[in-house]
C-alpha cells in the first residue's frame, strides 16, 4: 500500500491522503455556518476506535523513551566504572531538565495546527511548523551560547562527587551542540500529533531510539569513547528522528497544499501570527517551569524523610510516570479532536471530541488503578531486592496504585485546554496550584511523614483538575461565541 504523505496533491488525492489508521488527519471540506456550526458531512466521526487509533501510537512513542535510557546506562554500566555511572544518571537527568522546558514547543504546535487543519487552512498547518521551527533554533542557539552558567547552575541541583558532577558536564557540554535537533524534534512531533498522524510521531521516536542505541554500542563498546560516547550517540539519534520527520514532513506537506505552494516570507513572518505563537507558547513555558519545580518539590520532600524514603518514592513513583505515558495517548487525542472541532466551528463535534476521549482515559485510568492495586507488591519485588525498602514500601501502595485516579481529569483538561489554546487560562491555574502546594506540601510531609508526601502529591493532582474544571464552562462559552461568529 502506498504511503499517504507521498499522495498527489489534487483535490481527491489530498481527501484521501488525509485518511491513516482509520482517521481523517487533513483539512476538513466543511464551511463555516452563521450558527457556528460547519459541514461536518465528509468529517469522520469521533469514536472511541478513532480515539485510540490516535492514543495508542503515543503509549508506544512514551515507553520508548525511558526503555532508551535504560540501555544507554546498561551500555555505561558494562564498563565497570561507578563513578561513570552515576555520572551518564547525572548528565541525562539534568538534560532532560533542560530541555524539558522547552516542551511548550511540541505542546503549543499541536492545539494550533488542529485548529488550523479543522478550518481547512494547509497553509497555516505548514507555516505553523516553520515558525515553531525558527523559534526552537532561536532558543537552541542561547542555550548554546549560554551553556557555561546553564550548566553549572542545573547541575547544582543535583547531589553527586565532584568527580561524577565533572563527567556529568562534560556530558552536557556535548549533549547541549544538540539542542537545535532536540527542540525542532519537539515542534515535529506537535505537528503530527496535531494531525492525528500519531503512528508518525512513534515512528519517529522509534527511529530515534534505535539509532541512538546502535551509536552509542558503536562508539562506547567499540570505540572506548565512555561520556562521551553516550552523548554523540543521543545527538546522532535525533538527528536521524529530524531527518525522517522533515522527510515525513514534507511528504505530507505535498499532499496537503496547492501544488507549487512556496512559504511565503510575508506569511510566514506574519506579526499577529507570531505574536499569537509567542504569546501561547510564553505561557506553556511558565505553566512547564512551575510543573518541573513541582516535581522537583516532590523529589526534595522524600529525600528529607531519608534513603529508605527516597528509594520507596522513586520506585512508586514510576506507577505515576508510567500511567502519565498511558493517560497522555488520550490527551493528545482531546488536543487533536478538540483544536479540530473548533478550527470546524462545530459545537457538537467540540462537545463530543471531549466526551469521547474523556471516557475513555477514565476507563484506563480505572483500570491502571485495580491492575495497580493488585499487583502493587510484585511490582515493587521487580524493582528492588532490598527487604528494608520493600517493608518500606507497603503503607504507601495504595496511595501510588490509585493516583491515576487523581490525574486523570488533570490530564484530560490540559489536552481540552490546549487544543482550544487557553494557555492563559493554564498557566494560571498552574500558578495558583504552586502558590498553594508547594508550602501544603512541606507542611503535610512534616507533620504526617511520607503519608503526607503522598497526600500532597494528590493535592497537586486534584487542584489542577479543580482549577481548570472551574474554568472549563468560561471556556466552551468563549469559544462557542467564537464559533457563531462570522468566519474572518
């Protein structure tokens, strides 16, 4: 079967690229009607199987991801050396840090590009990528430049001997010539999630991982080349996920746009378009800080309860993490569904877009919990040998097992959110949230131990499904008003 992204851009081709794993991913045919509704006739329909079509390629994409860094510290481990060790930990946890800030990129391209493809505007979906584009090299190219003080002030974060903090920056040091790769990977990966193209963001990441892994055996078995090896070998596996995404990207860009379609400076560098962009993505970015120092908050909480503590919480938190990777395939789905819907200007398609996918991360999210209560024991055998943090462990289970209960509107308002680009609306939420968890927090853990860690965590989980739940209904009705109004 031919591959979609490479049809031929006449009107019937491009309707039929737009069709991959069962879903429509191109611009909708409909128009906008003075009741701010749109011709929904040729639009697929949501259903839960469109819905998981465009989660489970995300699930799959997120598992890849720590399964990386798992092989490149066994690569590392093999060596013998502790201190390299504890120095690859060091250099990627503080990476990622970095980095992940700059997750707003992926995030902000995703709610644009749906809106723009569900009111059939191709145009505005390529521009959007080529703006998010020249902002992640922007970006990169501080970071670059900076990444003296950038470095040490992240790696006085951490706790760790002068002789891992040392490799750890010299890993970083290498690691950051790849930020302009990383970041662009991030406004890619926004682009086909925002089309529902999801199997081509797994794709990706896939491609990423594989040829991370085989550099890096190449460069650290076979060339001895130890941290260094590890960070040439991560930068060359996103360059190889740049490449196949600006190949998938353009592929996919011909079969959309009108053919001999060229961007257009004037377009391109549009200042209400910027504006919009830098705006949306200014406050993805201060909503992405305050969630890292929370997280951070978390870490900080069980390290002052002791080893034993800290061991527990970072072996159940990864019950969160891994049902976070789970929950946020339907997340996305609620980005690309809703943001399509409003670009439709159709309230019942908005409506059901949310509904639909809702139900169906509160139904995985029940079954994350039951699966979790069961099993949370054996679990936690698979992760440690120690009886002391296994015994440890067992008052916390229940907490743990069925925090994906606790986050899963959380998630949910956030997909809703930013596929209808209520970034404001976010970013003040997750200021109120840490105005108010971040002393809870601290007073909770000293006044109940690590019972109080874990109920604070639930206390994060649950302000950010409140403060954005109370906004939902300002929400649908602003861009319900937006939708009735004449088409511009």
């Amino acid at each position: 079967m031919a591959d979609p992204d490479t049809t031929a851009p006449t009107p019937r081709e491009t309707k039929a690229a737009d069709t991959e794993a069962g879903t429509a991913t191109g611009a909708t045919t409909g128009t906008a009607t003075g009741t701010g509704t749109a011709d929904t006739a040729s639009e697929p329909a949501i259903t839960y199987a469109r819905v998981f079509a465009i989660a489970l390629p995300v699930v799959l994409s997120n598992a890849t991801v720590p399964l990386q860094g798992a092989i490149d510290t066994a690569i590392i481990g093999n060596l013998g050396d502790a201190t390299l060790l504890a120095a690859i930990a060091l250099g990627a946890s503080a990476m990622a840090m970095l980095l992940g800030t700059f997750s707003f990129l992926q995030i902000g391209v995703s709610g644009t590009v749906a809106r723009a493809l569900g009111a059939g505007r191709p145009e505005s979906v390529t521009n959007t990528l080529l703006r998010a584009l020249i902002l992640a090299f922007g970006i990169a190219s501080l970071l670059i430049l900076f990444q003296g003080p950038l470095i040490a002030g992240v790696l006085m974060l951490f706790e760790a001997s002068a002789e891992a903090e040392a490799a750890g920056a010299r890993y970083m040091s290498l690691r950051i010539w790849g930020a302009p790769i990383e970041l662009a990977n991030y406004a890619f990966m926004g682009w086909f999630a925002g089309q529902e193209r999801t199997r081509r963001l797994f794709e990706m990441q896939l491609t990423i991982s594989l040829t991370n892994v085989t550099a890096t055996s190449i460069l650290v078995l076979g060339l001895g080349l130890d941290m260094e090896g590890v960070a040439i070998g991560t930068i060359i596996g996103h360059a190889a996920g740049l490449a196949w995404a600006t190949r998938s990207a353009l592929a996919r860009s011909r079969a959309i746009l009108p053919q001999g379609w060229r961007p257009k400076r004037a377009q391109l560098l549009d200042p209400a378009e910027l504006g919009t962009l830098l705006r949306l993505n200014r406050d993805l970015f201060i909503r992405t800080v305050l969630l890292l120092i929370s997280f951070a908050w978390i870490t900080r909480m069980g390290s002052l309860q002791g080893d034993t503590i800290l061991a527990v919480n970072g072996i159940l938190f990864e019950f969160f993490l891994v049902t976070t990777a789970g929950l946020d395939g339907f997340a996305i789905a609620a980005e690309a569904l809703v943001g399509r819907a409003i670009g439709q200007r159709s309230v019942p398609q908005l409506r059901r877009a949310i509904l639909i996918s809702s139900v169906a991360a509160v139904v995985l999210a029940c079954i994350f919990a039951l699966l979790l209560s069961i099993f949370a024991m054996d679990i936690v055998r698979l992760f440690t040998t120690s009886e002391a943090v296994r015994t440890a462990a067992e008052p916390y289970l229940l907490w743990a097992a069925l925090v994906p209960l606790a986050g899963v509107v959380a998630f949910q308002l956030d997909g809703i959110f930013v596929g209808a680009a209520a970034g404001v609306a976010m970013r003040n939420a997750m200021i109120v949230v840490a105005v108010i968890f971040l002393p809870m927090g601290q007073i909770i853990t000293q006044a109940f131990g690590n019972h109080g860690t874990w109920a604070a965590i639930w206390l994060f989980l649950l302000l950010r499904s409140l403060l954005l739940a109370v906004q939902y209904p300002a929400l649908e009705a602003r861009t319900t008003r937006a939708m009735a109004s004449p088409a511009g």
